[in-house]
C-alpha cells in the first residue's frame, strides 16, 4: 500500500476535490489494489479511522472482507484471458442502483488493461459520465495498453518503483530474509516489493543452479536442458546471467558494494578477472540483446545456446 498516495487522495476527498475516475499505474504487486482498497474504507469509515486495518467499524470490516455491497470489483476471471463486456455491462447495472451503505461508493477495475476492446468500449461511457458519489479506479501495470480515451478520462496516479536499498531494507526486516536474500530479491523484483516476495525461495533456488550452470565453461548442453524451452524460463535465466555480468562490470570498475549476487561474489570475481572491461560490457550487450530476440519470439533454444557459447 502507498501511504503518501492514499494520504493525497483522501485530503482530496475532505476538500470535495475527489475526481470521479483514477488510472492508478505503476509495477505489478505494488500496491496499487491495496490503496485503491484502503481509500474506499478511509473514506466511508464510520469512525474516521486513519488506519482501516486496525478499524473495526462494520463499513472497514465489510470492505477488507470484500462484501461491501457498495465496493464493486471488477476483474479478469481466473480462466479467462481478459476482462469481457458482459462483466462491464454487470458492474455499470450495478453502479446505477443508490448507494446502500457507504458515504461513497466505488468501484475498482484490476489490471484495466484486460479489458477486451468491446469492453473497454462499453466502459467508456460509465467514465464519461461521472455519477455523484461514484468512483471508478482503474489499476493497471501498462497504462499504454488502455485505449487512449480511457486512460484519458482518468486522472493518472503514478506508483513509483521502491528503490532496491529501501526494498532490502524493509524485506530484511519484515520477511527475516538474510541481507543477502533481501538484496538479491529486491533487485529481482524490479521495484515491487510484492513481486520481490512472489519470486521468494523458489527463485533463490533456481538461480542458484542457473549460475551454478554459468560459472562451469563451456556446459551448452547443461544450461539449455536446465533453463528448458519455456520462454518465461528464458527470461527469468537471462535476467540472472545479465545481473551476474552487470555485478562482474562493478568489481572490475572497482565498485564492489554495489554487486548483487552478493552470495557468490568469489566466481564473479574469477569471472571478472579472465575478461577485459570490453569485453564484459559486450557480454552485457549481447544477453541484452538476446532477451530482445526472445521479445521478437525467436527459438529459445537457439537464443540459449548463443548465450552460452558466446560466454
Ligand atoms: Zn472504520
């Protein structure tokens, strides 16, 4: 959740000043959800609470439950690729009806950029004509896939990456990660603690056979039957070859605190000390440029096997 994000809208609302429709974009597992939740309850609270999750009024309660019949949900069903306009035309029924409970009602639309075109469409019509006492709260993580008139009928909210040292700092203390886990997970997650915690032992895992496989000259085969054909695989693999090089490059520039995969920072070295900084920064290059081939849907295992061999 966004404190500082929830603080401004809420003052917003105790002005009056509260638009009727917000595109809340920002990482996946950032919060965005979690806020858009926690204004409905600060502004419906029967007791004025600042924080909701320590309220115990019925309205806070019912939100946080999700049976708030005046917090609607809108979102892509499990089995479904997107959000469909039948979905769409349920929820704009459902904003015609009064207000039962709440002071405001709302309604959130996860991952906006689901919306298939006949729903997006469909849902135009509900932004562009505000009710009184409704708001709509769009969250996506590519507020470019919108259509241009949805994304322009909202009032854009940015979610700002966490920078890796104060995402460290907080999994550190509140997931009891070892300061090298929390670094390495931070940096892995992209400025989303949700996503850093996603990720979690599985990936530490993975990326430890990953690097185990990368630091032994010369095994093609080996790395390509680990990393396998999936090309989410291929992405997360080269993502831990790119930030292995990347940490390579700082202790050859003698800037050695700033090394991520902290854990195995010996072989990095040993890596490090057999190429020149060209070299390294080619290396660089090229696994950059490979993830942009596997981007553009070429073979992954030949864009796997290139890495390897190339290295
Ligand atoms: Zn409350």
């Amino acid at each position: 959740m966004n404190q500082e994000v929830l603080d401004q809208l809420v003052r917003l609302h105790e002005a009056g000043r509260l638009a009727h429709a917000y595109l809340f974009a920002g990482p996946t597992g950032i919060g965005k959800f979690a806020t858009a939740l926690a204004l409905a309850q600060r502004v419906n609270c029967l007791k004025a609470t600042r924080d909701p999750s320590a309220c115990g009024c019925d309205s806070c309660r019912k939100i946080a439950g999700g049976n708030h019949p005046d917090m609607l949900i809108l979102e892509k069903p499990e089995d479904k690729t997107g959000i469909s306009v039948d979905q769409v035309r349920g929820l704009i029924e459902r904003l015609e009806f009064r207000s039962l409970e709440a002071k405001v009602k709302f309604a959130i639309v996860k991952d906006a950029d689901l919306f298939n075109e006949a729903a997006a469409n469909a849902f135009l019509k509900t932004l562009e004509e505000p009710r009184l006492g409704t708001v709509l709260i769009l969250t996506t993580a590519v507020p470019d896939a919108l259509l241009s008139t949805v994304r322009s009928r909202c009032q854009l909210v940015r979610f700002a990456g966490m920078s890796a040292k104060l995402m460290a700092g907080s999994l550190k203390n509140e997931q009891g990660l070892s300061a090298d886990e929390a670094v390495i997970l931070a940096a892995f997650g992209q400025g989303s603690p949700g996503r850093a915690m996603e990720l979690g032992r599985d990936f530490m895992d993975r990326r430890q056979r990953i690097l185990d496989v990368f630091f032994m000259p010369g095994d093609t085969e080996g790395f390509v039957k680990l990393v396998g054909v999936d090309r989410n695989s291929a992405y997360e693999a080269l993502g831990i070859i790119l930030m292995a090089l990347r940490d390579a490059l700082f202790i050859k520039s003698g800037a050695g605190g700033a090394v991520v995969n902290r854990d195995r920072q010996v072989e990095i070295k040993r890596f490090a000390e057999r190429c020149s900084p060209q070299e390294l920064s080619g290396h660089v290059d090229r696994v950059t440029d490979a993830i942009r081939r596997l981007d553009g849907n070429q073979n992954v295992k030949v864009v796997l096997t290139v890495v390897r061999e190339m290295l």
